[in-house]
C-alpha cells in the first residue's frame, strides 16, 4: 500500500479530509470481536486513542503520515490486504482529486501529484472536474432539498497502457460511505421548478453553482474510488457502433479507430488489420487496395496475387470452410504456399481469417496478422467473433453502395470525352469511388497533362460581322420599302391620317438605315414592323380590293420571322456550309492523324471553324513521344489549312452568298500544361504562364501588320504567328516543301504585328496559298519522308 498526497482541488466546494465515519466503523465492530486484522481490540482501540487529532478534520495531510501505521490497519477494511496488489483504488477526499491513500496499481496509474493529459472520459469535453462537480451538487440536493437522485452514473476513462502504448479501458465506482457534506451557512430554498431546470441543464455547471454556491456547502470524510478494468467490453461495444456507420469499412479515419480498439482487445500494439470483399455476382476481390481497409493480399510491392496461387491457400479454406483459419506461427506451416510466403515477407507470423458470412455466401474476408507467433490463438480469437456480424453487415453495405455509385458516376460526367484521354478519366472515376467509399465528399480529380504542345489553327469568314450587318441592313431597308408600297397603295383607296403618320416613320426609319445599321436599330424595326405594320394591314385586309396587295407582301415574308429574310438567310446559309464542309474535312483528316500519334482534339464553330490540338507524352499511356510527332503535326496543319482553303474555293460559286474565308496559325514552341474544366466541359491551359497563349488565342485574327492599317488575314493567305526565329526557320523548311509539291506559292511575306493587350512582340509569315492546286489524299506517301525532304 502507498500513501500519496496531493495539493491539487478541482472542485470549488471545500473539501476536507476527516477519518471519524471510519474509526467509528471500527468502535463499532471492535466492541463485537476480540481480533481484528491480526490485532487485539484493545490494543487497537488504545492506538486510537492515542491519535485524537485523526477525528478531527484534517486539514494538513502530514497528519496522516505521521499516523502512517495506523492509517494503514484503519484502510485496512477498505482495501483488504489480499487485494492490495490486484486491486486499482485510491481513497480520496470527497469530490476532489486530493488523495492519501492507494493501491500501487491506481498510483501507478493515477498518481495524485500530477493530472494526465492523456486521460478520455465519457463526460462532456472529456472532463472529469465537471463530472465531479456535478456529483457533489446532486449529492447536496439529497441532503438538504429532500430529492433522491441515484449517483450510479458510470464514468468511464481511458488511459494509454505503459507498456503497450494501447488505450486501456476502467469504470469508476465512487463510494461515498465515509463521505459527508455539511452547511457553513444557511442554504438558500430551491424551487423544483429550478431543481427540474437544473437537470434540463445537467452539463451546465456553472448554471447548478449560481444555485448551489460552494461557499454555503463543505464537504468532508473521504471516498473510495475504484477502477475496474473493462477494456476488452468496452472497446466491442465501441467497434460494433463504429460498424453501423454508413461508411464504417470505407473511412480512413474509422479503420484506424476500429484497429486501435481491437489492437487494445487484444492486447497486441502491432496487431495488423485488413479485410477483403467480394462481388457475389462475380466472385472478385473488389477492395482495389488503394485505402487502409486493403486485405493483406493487396501488398502492392507482392506480385504473389494470382488466382492460381490461392489455390490451397489459408483464404481458400476459409472461403470453402466458412469458417476462420487460426495459424499459430507460419513458419512452421506445412500448408505453406505463394500467398502465405507473401505474408511471411510482410513479417505476419501469426494470422486468423475469418469469413464474413451472409445466407450461406462469402461476402469478404476479415484477418488479424501479428509478427509474434501465438498471440493469435483459438482462446484470443473468441474476442473477435462477436463482431463478426456487424463486419458482414457493414460489407453488405459497401456491395450495395457500389453498385449504386458505378451508375450515378456513369451519369455524373455528360459529356463526351475524346477517346485518347478516357483512360485518365476512368482513372479519376476508380479514385473519385475510392474518396467516396471512405465518407469523403468529392468530386474528380483534376485531369491535368503536363509538357503538352498546342497546335490551334483557325478557318474565319472575312468580315463575318461586316456581312451580317450589312445583310441585315438590306433586309430591312427591303422589308420597309415594301411597306411604303403597300401603304402608297392603300392610301389611293383610304384618306386616313394614320396612314400619312405610318409613311413618315417608313420614311424616317429608311432614312436612318441608309447611314448604316446601329446598336438597337435591328430590333426597333422589326417590332415596329411585327407589331403596328402588321396590325394595320389586318384591319385593311378586311377590305376586298385591298386584299391581294397586302397578300402579296406578306408572301415576301418569311414565314417563321414576319419579316423579309432573304439577304440574311443567304449569308447564314452560306456560312453554315462553309463550317460543315471545313469541320467534316477536318474530322475526317483529323481521326487520320491520330494513327501518327493519339492526340487531344477540340474544334468549334463561331463565324467560321476553330480547333485545339494538344499532342504530348503524358497523354497516352502506352507510346512514347518524341519531338519528330510535333513536326510532322505541324507539316500536318499547314497541308490541312490548303487542303481547305482549295476546298472552299472550289465551294465558293455554289454558295448563295459568295463568301471568303482567311486562314491563321499560332506556333506555340514550348509545352504547357492542359486543364479539364468541368464547369465548361473542356480542356484549357492550367497556369499563370501559360495564360498568355490563350489571350493570344482571343487576340490574334484581329492583329494588323505593325505600322499599317493591314489586317494580318488575308483572304487566299495563311497567316502563321510565332515569337521566336527558330519557329519561323522551321515553318520556313515546311513553306519550301509545300512550294515544291504545289500547295504555297512564292509569295512570302515575314511581318510584325502590331502590340495586343497581353501578347507582345508577335511575328508572322504570311504566305499565298495556291487555290488552283488540284486536291490530294492525306497520309500514304504525302506524309513519307517528308522530314528527310526538308533537311535535304
């Protein structure tokens, strides 16, 4: 036994340490037996005797000491001698945690001098002061307010093992025997309105001491405190609730806490835990080994995994059995196969597998591996049994989970993926199902390819907003002559005023259009002829004569818009078919180039057809780049671009609406980094210095020639825009080869263009291409040696 004595009160009541309720327990029984623990009652009582300042509250805990024997045969009732090395119990001063009296294993554990910071309890905040707080209050509200509260709340505490390191579990019982409170002033009436109040607020100590002040109540006498260990109850108690979790066998962080309670069941600090699934419907593992759940068979660095290899395995027979295989020590397995050898190299010596069993079928497999052989045993093993169930229920779970995440993934991503960049989606889709499976809301991963070249190239209608403006403008100023006729006409039959007012607007609004074609303008008329022209002519419509003049002006009209729609139409009609030629052509080489090197491709119509190219190693899984791709992508583009400037050449006089089309490409020399944007469904450049490619993108068909009023697209030329000179002396050997087989002419210009907002000290070669070039087929021999042909 071992007295302690501690300074430290975490209650505000004052509490004070009195042994009389126990000597008078000892008068008592001494007078009804001659011996008692070994000693004579008299001897005894004379030892009593002679210590009077033991029944006197003690306020200075030296006293003790100096009684030390005689403490020690008065405990000796409390904490018989036979239990002094097994028991875990203190004696303590009521409510506080000021102690002089232990057993070694509670000083070991708790001494009195010191507060562990390592201690969790089953309190709010994990706090033990509070708790002791709210004993004290319920226990003086018994006394002096006539309740009868029971105080058999069980606290709860975990402290690390010293040896282990593993959280060990105790219940405390507190008995108040020896224990007393008394008042140093009257106590104030408490309602049962507020006493009801109170225990609505059971955690709110502060509210209970506004009621039950410390300065009225004193408390002494001592309690006994025991600590009974309950780990092993607890901590199953524990798991089978973390099990009922949604994402119980998924989460990282509830796999860590269910294998620290059962390495603390078990006793066993480098207890290792895995578990396997299966796929009923498949019979597959279907724990893809990527979070800490991974079955002892997913070791990455272990090729030993191979369904020949399970054959007679201990997971096998465990599968067969349903029932848990328990090896002892595996190095003296005489089964040892492939897949035990795999778990000798993961330093496993002692391992159980235990199926987990739902209406007669496997549905995964748990296992407990230890590096010491034994510990792992048919007696240990019995712990683990009882949750067992909670295992399977929680597996079923995930089954079904999948299952339902495999088909909202499906739907999650509308939108079509370019084939040569599938796999890093369904890369992503396996990770995005992995965070989900562990409770984490997420969404892809982002689908990054680094140290790409871009290859862009641009097809646009010349003056596209300039032909549309004017067409619209032709329209109008037709559609409002043609009502100025009718109402020339009406107004021979009619003599009213409104229709004098209706001609001066046609008058003022053909006036204004005449000037050209303002913000506003479009709109303003055509409401002016859908709404007030419109409802004119019905109502003169009525009038036989009239009649057939307004029916021959409203057959001008189209007969979805209301209005003439000719010059328009032609313009749209002929720009539509500009787009669908240039976009089927490009399809259609495009899908070609891809047998010279899987490549991102993107295109998009807008007044013409522009398209993105992004060509690089890190795209593709199974071929290797070399800087000879980007070359001959580059040849590529510039034959692509003739190819269709011939071909809407040859389209031009088939067109309703005669229209040109100018030609660019940007050279970009370095690789960036490429970004899927899933807000906007499509690649773009990831990085601050990357950036300004694309402001260059956005900029560059609209550049003049540097110190000119010249537009840098011309109709019949392709423009290519770079920066540095080894660009353009590339783009020079290409120009000469495809001069030499009849695509360019020998109209070569090399120009600077004019500062843009972003984009500085931009260049370009400009060059006639030959529209008169008869077409030829893409890939065969036009691609074979050309490389050789422009080194020559």
């Amino acid at each position: 036994m071992k007295t302690c004595f501690s300074n430290t009160n975490v209650i505000p009541f004052k509490s004070v340490l009195n042994l009389s309720g126990l000597i008078d327990y000892w008068e008592v029984n001494l007078d009804e037996n001659g011996t008692f623990s070994g000693y004579p009652a008299e001897k005894i009582k004379k030892l009593i005797n002679e210590a009077p300042e033991l029944r006197e509250p003690i306020e200075d805990l030296s006293i003790v000491d100096k009684h030390k024997e005689l403490v020690g045969l008065l405990m000796s009732v409390v904490f018989p001698p036979a239990l002094i090395d097994s028991e875990i119990s203190a004696a303590i001063l009521p409510f506080s945690s000021k102690g002089f009296y232990a057993t070694p294993k509670y000083a070991h554990l708790l001494p009195f001098g010191s507060m562990r910071d390592d201690l969790e309890a089953n309190l709010p905040e994990s706090d033990i002061a509070k708790g002791k707080i709210r004993m004290a209050c319920l226990y003086i509200l018994n006394k002096y307010y006539g309740t009868n509260f029971e105080m058999d709340q069980p606290i709860v505490i975990s402290i690390p093992d010293s040896k282990t390191g593993l959280r060990r579990v105790y219940k405390i019982d507190i008995n108040t025997q020896f224990a007393d409170v008394i008042h140093l002033a009257e106590p104030k009436p408490i309602d049962k309105k507020v006493i009801n109040m109170l225990l609505s607020n059971i955690d709110d100590i502060d509210l209970w001491l506004e009621y039950i002040d410390p300065k009225v109540f004193a408390f002494q006498g001592f309690c006994i405190m025991r600590l009974t260990d309950v780990t092993t109850e607890e901590m199953l108690s524990s798991v089978k609730y973390d099990l009922l979790k949604k994402n119980a066998v998924t989460d990282q962080d509830n796999f860590i806490s269910i294998r620290e309670k059962i390495r603390s069941i078990f006793g066993m600090p480098n207890l290792q835990l895995g578990l396997s699934y299966f796929d009923p419907n498949y019979n597959i593992i279907s724990n893809y080994g990527e979070n800490n759940w991974s079955s002892f068979l997913m070791n990455p660095e272990d090729d030993s995994l191979e369904c020949e290899n399970l054959i007679d395995s201990i997971y096998v027979k465990a599968y067969t059995d349903k029932k848990p295989v328990i090896v002892e020590e595996l190095s003296d397995y005489d089964s040892c196969g492939c897949i035990e050898n795999g778990l000798l190299r993961r330093g496993i010596q002692n391992v159980i597998v235990a199926p987990l069993v739902h209406e007669g079928k496997v549905l995964g497999i748990i296992e407990l591996g230890s590096p010491e052989p034994g510990k792992l045993n048919a007696l240990t093993a019995t712990k683990l049994y009882s949750v067992l169930p909670m295992f399977t229920a929680a597996v079923r779970r995930v089954l079904s989970d999948m299952q339902t995440e495999v088909r909202a993934l499906i739907q999650e991503e509308c939108t079509a993926i370019h084939p040569t960049v599938e796999w890093k989606f369904i890369e992503s889709g396996f990770n995005l199902m992995h965070k989900r499976r562990k409770g984490i809301k997420a969404k892809f991963d982002d689908i990054v390819f680094p140290k790409v070249y871009p290859i862009y190239g641009l097809a646009d209608i010349r003056n596209s907003s300039g032909e549309r403006s004017n067409a619209i403008q032709r329209d109008l100023t037709n559609n409002l002559k043609q009502v100025k006729k009718v109402i020339d006409t009406i107004m021979t039959y009619k003599n009213m005023p409104i229709l004098d007012e209706i001609n001066f607007r046609v008058d003022q609004q053909i006036k204004k259009l005449s000037k050209g074609l303002n913000s506003g303008d479009e709109s303003g008329i055509l409401e002016f002829l859908r709404e007030e022209v419109s409802s004119i002519f019905n109502f003169f419509k009525k009038d036989e004569l009239l009649r057939p003049i307004i029916n021959n002006y409203e057959k001008l009209l189209d007969p979805k818009l209301g209005v003439i729609y000719n010059e328009r139409k032609d313009f749209e009609e002929s720009l539509t078919l500009i787009n669908d030629h240039i976009t089927t052509y490009l399809d259609k080489v495009e899908e070609d180039a891809q047998d010279i090197f899987p490549h991102y491709y993107e295109k998009y119509k807008t007044d013409g057809v522009e398209y993105n190219i992004y060509l690089g190693g890190s795209l593709v899984q199974e071929h290797n780049f070399d800087l000879i791709y980007l070359r001959n992508f580059r040849l590529w583009q510039l034959i692509t671009q003739c190819e269709i400037a011939v071909n809407i050449a040859n389209l031009k006089s088939s067109l309703p609406k005669p229209l040109e089309i100018t030609q660019l490409i940007l050279v970009h020399g370095e690789p960036l980094s490429i970004k899927f944007r899933r807000d906007e469904k499509h690649f773009d450049v990831d990085g601050a210095y990357n950036i300004s490619y694309e402001i260059v993108k956005k900029r560059i068909d609209k550049a003049f020639i540097k110190d000119t009023d010249e537009r840098l697209t011309q109709p019949g030329k392709l423009a290519i825009v770079y920066t540095q000179q080894k660009e353009a002396e590339e783009y020079s050997g290409y120009i000469h080869y495809l001069q030499s087989i009849g695509y360019l002419t020998d109209k070569v210009e090399f120009v600077e263009l004019e500062e843009l907002q972003g984009a500085h000290g931009l260049k370009a070669i400009r060059v006639e291409i030959n529209l008169n070039t008869a077409p030829k087929e893409f890939g065969s021999d036009l691609l074979k040696n050309v490389l050789e042909e422009i080194e020559a």
